[in-house]
C-alpha cells in the first residue's frame, strides 16, 4: 500500500513497566515486534510521595536504588537489542508515557494487560486508557500471561478494515510490520445484521460499497510481495466478530483509532476498545490520521491505475 505511513517501522520502541509480572507479557511482546536494529527504552513512572505541584522529570539512578532489579527480567528477555531505561517521578503515567514518546520520537508503544481483575479489565485500567487515547505513535497492549512464551515475530496479523481512513492506515502500518519478517495479512470486514431504530424496523445504515467490495478493494490495495486473504464476517458487534474469527491463527489485530480532531492522535473508539477487552491476542491501535494524509488516501484513490 503506497500510504503516507507505508515506511513506518518500529524502529524505536517505549515499553511502560509497571513493576509487576505484567512487565514480562509487555517485554516478550515488544521483543517479538522489534526489528534487530529497534532501540527499547524501558520506562516505569514513580508517584511522587506527597499532594503538592511537582515537575515530572527523569531520576537519577541514586534516587531509585532498585531500578535495575525492575528492568533486570526485561533486558534479560530483549537479549541483543538495544535497551536503555529510565524511571521518572510523575503523578499520571498515561501523561508522562505520551510525553516521553513525544520527546523521544517513539515509533512504537507497548504496554502490559490490565490488572487481572474483573472491574479493571471492563474499564481496560485508567492507565492503559489515558495512554491510547494521547499517544502519538501506534500502541500495542499485550494479554494475560503473554510472557510465558518466548519471543516469536508475528505471522498472521489480522486487520480490522471497513474502507474508512482510519482502518486505511491500520493497514498500512500491518503492512509495515509483515514485510521484513514474512508474516501474512488477514483483513476482516464485518456485515453488520439489521438493526433497529425507534420506530425504524430493520433499519441498516448506509454504506457506499457493499462490504464484500470494501474488502475487495482493500485486498487489491496490499502489495504483491505479501500474503494477504480477505474475510467477510457476519456479526451484530463489529469486535466480537472480529476477537472470534481472530482466535484461528492470528497472532496480532491492528486496528484504527476513531477518526475524531485535526491531530494525529490514538482515540480509542468503541470497536478498538471492544477488540482491546475482548481479543485472545495482543491489540494494536494505530493513530487516526490527520486531515492531510485523509486528503493524500482520497487523491490516491481517485487517481486512474
């Protein structure tokens, strides 16, 4: 696909520790996604002790005295990549994460599952909200207990596609992804049954192309070097079709963020959050794309092949 994100790459990689066992399931997840020449920074975010204003910065390694025992299981599981570490003193790690990746120019986000309890799985955990919803760069969660295995790349990764623009640029960066480690691409278009609407019995919304030819076109759209297969689900919710038809072989869901704001922002909408509670593999949420590169994606779309 010859998108303005088409030369993505997880060059850069920021991965959120939070002192838990879930560090191991958010370190194995961004091993199998780095490239060998990516560059990890390790982060983890201490609260300050007190209520009053403070200034979020990054302490000194005197000031955390068991900083390396935190990192140590993480840079034991990223073997020969490059890995640096940082702690710094912030009261919203969902803030100071984006900041950093804003600072450091981060290609790729990965952080761990929520917490394994019922209320802050429904809720995906303030955390892991805050920070998909600000992040400038595309955000991956790893699930429960990801860590057990070891670091495997990827080889099917599923796209949730509908045509728009956001799901445009979530498959480009699968793309991205697939090339330099072989992987194949399995879009998933989902028809939606008939709903109803005060008073409208059976109403379904309108939609240009009938769902066959919106994954029609976009299987024409991969490029020819990589393996790709279109899937048309059936479904009344659009997630729990797409988290279903996932649990055959597919090892990571890239899916767009909610077209919402001239920014180019994550903004987790309801099928990525559905997809992010509800899927047995980890989830990518890419960022929605600015008015610029909607405008790029609708002149290349109407240029003659």
């Amino acid at each position: 696909m010859k998108g303005p994100r088409a030369d993505w790459q997880p060059g850069s990689i920021l991965v959120g520790f939070d002192g838990t066992e879930r560090d191991r399931d958010a370190a194995v997840l961004a091993a199998s996604l780095a490239h060998s020449d990516s560059e990890l920074l390790l982060v983890h975010i201490v609260p300050p002790a007190g209520f009053g204003p403070i200034s979020p910065r990054q302490l000194g390694s005197e000031e955390v005295p068991g900083a390396q025992e935190l990192f140590a299981p993480g840079i034991t599981i990223l073997g020969d990549l490059k890995v640096e570490t940082g702690v710094y003193l912030g009261r919203s790690p969902a803030k100071e994460l984006t900041a950093i990746a804003e600072e450091k120019d981060i290609d790729l986000i990965v952080i761990g599952p929520p917490r394994p309890k019922r209320l802050e799985r429904a809720l995906l955990g303030s955390v892991i909200r805050g920070l998909m919803n600000g992040a400038p760069a595309p955000t991956v969660m790893a699930r429960i207990d990801y860590g057990k295995d070891a670091p495997e790349p990827p080889q099917t990764i599923a796209v949730a596609f509908d045509g728009m623009p956001e799901s445009i640029v979530a498959v480009e960066h699968a793309e991205a992804l697939a090339r330099p480690i072989g992987a194949s691409l399995r879009l998933l278009t989902v028809a939606t049954r008939a709903t109803t609407i005060a008073g409208m019995l059976g109403y379904v919304p309108p939609m240009p192309k009938s769902p066959s030819e919106v994954l029609a076109d976009g299987v024409a759209s991969v490029a020819d070097d990589i393996k790709v297969e279109g899937r048309k689900l059936e479904g009344g919710s659009i997630p729990a079709a797409i988290a279903a038809d996932s649990e055959d072989g597919v090892d990571l869901i890239v899916t767009g963020s909610r077209g919402y704001g001239a920014f180019s922002r994550v903004m987790i909408g309801s099928v990525s959050t559905g997809l992010l509670n509800q899927a047995a593999c980890p989830v990518m949420v890419t960022p929605r794309p600015s008015r610029d590169e909607i405008e790029a994606q609708r002149v290349e779309a109407d240029t003659p092949a």
